[in-house]
C-alpha cells in the first residue's frame, strides 16, 4: 500500500483567511473574536499552516503578533487572494435581486445608538427579509475585505477601491442637565467651568474641536466620570454627574438635557462609504439610499450640510 503524499504548502480559502485576520488584529485573542472562532482553533490553523510552508509567519510576544519577514512577504499575496474570494461573491450578490440577507453598517456607538438606529426600524419593517446589523466601533472596519457593507465615518477613508460621499456635518455641543444646571449655573463663558464637573471620554481624540474641548476641561474642577461608552457617557450626563461634550441629537433620547450655548469648535465631518463593488448587491445598494436619505431629512435638525 502506498503511502499518500500531502503536497505542502495553502490548502484552502480558511488558511488566508485566518492568517489576514491575525495580521489586521494583531493578536490571535482579537483575530479570533473577528472571525467567530475560538483562540485555541485559529493557534491550532497557524501552526499547522506554518508547518506545512515550513516557515514561521508571526511572531508572538506579550503584546500580541507580529508578522515575521516570511509572513509579510506573502501577505501581498493573500490580500489578492482575499480580493479575487470577495469579486466572485460580490457577484453572486449582484445577481441575487432579492431583498434578504445581512447587511453590515459600522459606525460610532453614538451614530448607531442615538440617531441611525431608531431611524432604521421603518426601513426594516418594509424589507423583512433584511439582516440589519450596526457594528459599533471606533476601529476602521475593512470595507475591501468584506468586514462591512456600509461605513459612517468621521473623516474621508483613504483604503483603494473605496467609494465615499460627505453626507453632513455633526454639531457637538456641551450639555448638562437640567437640575445639574439649576444646582452649579450655566456656564456662559470658559471662566465659568472653573464650579463644574465634567463628564468625558477616554477614547484619543485629536483635532480643533477636541484641543477646545480640552481647554473647558482644564478650566473645570476636573473629570469625575469617565468611559469608552458614548453610551455611557450620555447617561452620566443625564443622571447629573456634570457637564459632558455630546452630539445634538442625544436630545431625542435624553429631554432632560440642555445643551449649553457656548462656542467649542468645528463640526465633525460625516462620510459615508462602501466598497465601489458592494452595490452590486440590491441590498447594500437600498440600504445605502435610505441612509443618504436620512441624512437629508436631518440635514437641518441635527447636522449641516
């Protein structure tokens, strides 16, 4: 009996799959959360991947995975394997007309809680067949890698083969409620936050409307209340913890806030964008006009164009 010969080497679509996950993430914990699968699964796929191209792909330390020369040299490769998997069912998609499957929108906790969320239920109901998901996050989805259908950003994305639209800008404001108001005063001016509290994020921000920010930070008693949650962020605010730098249209939410008439800087831009391929799907392509649909219903209400 002969012995059957195992030609080295990728055997399937799953081997890149899990070996681009892990070089996006940067850990095998995160790579596996991204793909539904167990850590001990994904370590189990790479080892015997790395086995069989007899080379090591990561290297592995305390904080996470790094590719190795090996590794970086066929993730161009992989990518463009990647690219080719995702045009054929891209193309299915594109003839499939039917209005039933997911689609995936990622965007801020904030967007997807407070203002495109409750906006898509009408939607939904007149596309049964629909999947909706909001994946919240503050990570960069890869649209050409299929991780999304649909992403609400601050600031154009720059990734090749993207197609982006500037829908609006977002007015942010700060706001306090109306019995912490009552209580402390209304600051009218920069001099006045020095008897507040505040309210804020720990998430890195940058630009003008974060330096002004700051600057009222600086000038109050100091941050009492702090969270990753835009979510949580509102609540704190609301239940009267201080004064926190919120979006207008946490005000459809929250009736009991008030937003404080004080000059904080510039407003955040708004792009929506999708893969230039991606609207093939029927689906992806009427979702992505009722989203530019609701922008423009609220282009005065809560945003400018």
């Amino acid at each position: 009996m002969q012995n059957r010969i195992v030609k080295p080497g990728v055997r399937d679509w799953d081997d890149v799959r899990v070996f681009l996950a892990i070089a996006r993430a940067g850990s095998f914990q995160k790579a596996a959360e991204l793909l539904g699968a167990n850590q001990s699964t994904v370590s189990r796929r790479i080892a015997e991947l790395e086995r069989r191209l007899g080379a090591q792909l990561f290297e592995r330390d305390n904080q996470g995975a790094r590719l190795s020369p090996t590794g970086r040299v066929i993730q161009t490769a992989a990518r463009a394997i990647e690219n080719n998997v995702l045009d054929i069912e891209r193309g299915v998609a594109g003839v499939d007309a039917e209005m039933r499957g997911r689609v995936t929108i990622t965007t801020t906790e904030g967007i997807a809680a407070y203002w495109l969320g409750p906006r898509m239920l009408d939607f939904q109901r007149r596309n049964p067949g629909l999947d909706v998901y909001l994946d919240t996050t503050n990570e960069l989805r890869d649209l050409a890698a299929g991780e999304a259908d649909i992403a609400i950003r601050f600031g154009r994305p720059s990734a090749p083969h993207l197609q982006a639209r500037q829908v609006a800008k977002l007015r942010m404001g700060p706001f306090g409620a109306k019995a912490y108001l009552r209580e402390l005063g209304r600051p009218r001016s920069l001099s006045d936050f020095a008897g507040h509290y505040i309210v804020d994020t720990d998430r890195p921000l940058t630009g003008p409307l974060w330096e002004r920010w700051s600057a009222y930070v600086a000038a109050s008693r100091g941050v009492v209340f702090r969270s990753n949650s835009s979510h949580v962020v509102a609540r704190a605010v609301d239940e009267g913890y201080g004064i926190g730098l919120l979006p207008s249209y946490v005000l459809d939410i929250y009736h009991n806030l008030e937003e404080l008439p004080l000059e904080i800087g510039p407003p955040l831009q708004v792009w929506v964008a999708h893969h230039e391929l991606a609207t093939r799907s029927r689906r992806v392509r009427v979702t992505l006009d009722y989203i530019h649909k609701l922008f423009e219903v609220d282009r005065y209400r809560y945003f400018s164009g």
